[in-house]
C-alpha cells in the first residue's frame, strides 16, 4: 500500500518586535518589526526615554487575531509603551478569542514602563492577554494593566463572553510575580459585591525592581502615598476619593497597587499622580502623555 507523505510541520508563528538601545546618551529604537494587526509607532520624544505606541490597523481586535510583539531594552535603556486609544475587542460568533501575547527583555539598568490605555471587552467578545518579562537585578519595569466592563458610554457592562489575562515577571531567572485573572459573566454575578459591585474600569500597576535603586525607590514612594493618610499596609482607600485603591509591598522588589472605579475619568487623578512621577529626569524627562488627555 501506498505510505502518505508526511505533513509538514505547521510554520512558527511571526512576531513583532522592537529593541531600544543607548545612543549618544538617548534610548533610540534600533530594530522594529511590524506583524499585522499590530503597527508600531514612534512619536518624537523630548527626553532620554524612547516611545513606541501600539496601534491596529483595524481599530481593535477582531475574534482570531493574535498579536504577538518582543520587547528589548538593551543596558541603560530607557523605553516608554502607550496604546494610541484603548484596545477594543470586537464580538466573537464562532467562539474564536482574540489574543495579545508579549514577551519582554530587560538588561542591567534599563528601563521599561508599560501603560496603555484601557482594554475595552465588548458584547460577546473573548480575549486572552499574556505577558511575561525578564529582568536583569538592576533593571526596572513599571506595567499597568487595565480593562473597562465593556462600552460604559453605551450603558454596556460585562456582556463580554471570557476574559483572560495573566502576567509573569523574572528577575535573574526567578518568577517575582505571578498574576492571573479570568472572569466569564454568564458564570459569575458580576454587579455581585463578590466581584465588581458598581466599578466599572479596573487599573492595576505593577512596580518591580532593586530595592537598592533609587528610581525604584522613588516610584514607590509614589505608589505608597496613594494609600489613606494614616494606613499601614494594604488598605482599601474611599475617603473623598472616587475610586478605591489598595497597595501593597508585595516583595522587597516588588509593588502592587489596584483600583476601580466608576469611569476612566474618576481614575485620572491617578494616572496623572504616575505620570508626575515618571517626568523625572532620572526616569523618562517628561511626561509622554501630556498632549493626550
């Protein structure tokens, strides 16, 4: 009998990427790739920092895409990532999932922060979000992670089918953060105060680095002043605020703050309250969203 070829393995998947060097004392882009849908962008940076702006060339997400982007900051580094608006995930009919993937570099003193614009899930989408990060002992990465409970300005909430994100940060090899959120509204009374209650947009930071480092030290101190005056501790702040938010010191490397609110304009005050803080000249020079909002 005939014997039927055999398949060809399937081919390995593309990926974007980017890699940020020191160059004549700023951090320039050295290498970018661009895999659809993702399209990376590089506006003009005033400071030491360079900056690269996810965008889509569909507006959003559709069911079956996946991005997939490597990240590289070589010694001394410094890089800023922002989104051009929120990423917005389009409904799925056929149970497809639309995913992100990043996976990034760090060397010795270098320097990444991470912080897009909301991911915004909406009327029977489904999305994963994976990222995971390699830090050398003297870098610093600050990322944030943040989704909406789908179009607020349309009156819709949690009527996503699944969510996924995780997040993994190495340092020196070790795994110093390990976080995993999954939620599917038909499975879970989302309005419950077991979950959401009445926020709607959800905002997490994560801040790891050398204890040693005074740039780490600094933006801790930042995210500790965010706390109740008075708290020691993680402490869920309301007060006068309209958002809550808790902080804790995780590890001696690494900080964690979360907060929810009721609209992306209640968290404002906060992402003003960062950003402040990375103008600092030992950090990115100035702040790169300042024309934005």
């Amino acid at each position: 009998m005939p014997v039927a070829p055999a398949l060809a393995p399937a081919p390995a998947p593309e990926w974007s990427a980017l890699e940020v060097a020191k160059v004549r004392g700023k951090s320039r882009l050295i290498a970018c790739k661009n895999i659809q849908p993702l399209k990376l962008l590089q506006p003009a940076a005033p400071g030491p920092a360079a900056h690269v702006v996810l965008s889509s060339y569909g507006g959003g997400l559709v069911a079956g895409d996946v991005i997939r982007l490597r990240v590289k900051v070589r010694a001394g580094g410094r890089l800023f990532i922002s989104t051009q608006a929120s990423t917005r995930v389009f409904r799925s009919i056929d149970g497809a999932v639309a995913e992100q993937h990043t996976v990034g570099e760090l060397a010795e003193n270098a320097l990444a922060v991470v912080f897009p614009d909301p991911v915004v899930p909406q009327a029977d989408s489904r999305y994963r979000q994976q990222q995971e990060w390699h830090l050398q002992p003297c870098a610093l990465l600050l990322l944030v992670d943040w989704f909406h409970s789908g179009r607020m300005d349309q009156g819709e909430r949690f009527a996503f089918a699944a969510l996924h994100s995780e997040l993994r940060v190495r340092v020196a090899g070790r795994l110093v953060v390990l976080d995993r959120f999954a939620f599917h509204p038909e499975e879970n009374i989302a309005t419950s105060p077991a979950n959401f209650a009445a926020y709607q947009t959800f905002f997490s930071v994560f801040l790891v680095g050398s204890p040693d480092d005074a740039r780490f030290q600094q933006l801790a101190e930042v995210l500790a002043r965010q706390k109740m005056p008075g708290s020691t501790g993680p402490h869920f702040s309301i007060g006068s605020r309209p958002y809550v938010v808790s902080v804790a010191n995780a590890r001696e490397n690494v900080w964690v703050l979360r907060a929810a609110a009721r609209s992306r304009m209640e968290l404002q005050p906060l992402c003003d309250a960062l950003l402040a803080a990375l103008a600092d000249e030992r950090l990115l020079g100035y702040n790169p969203l300042a024309r934005k909002y």
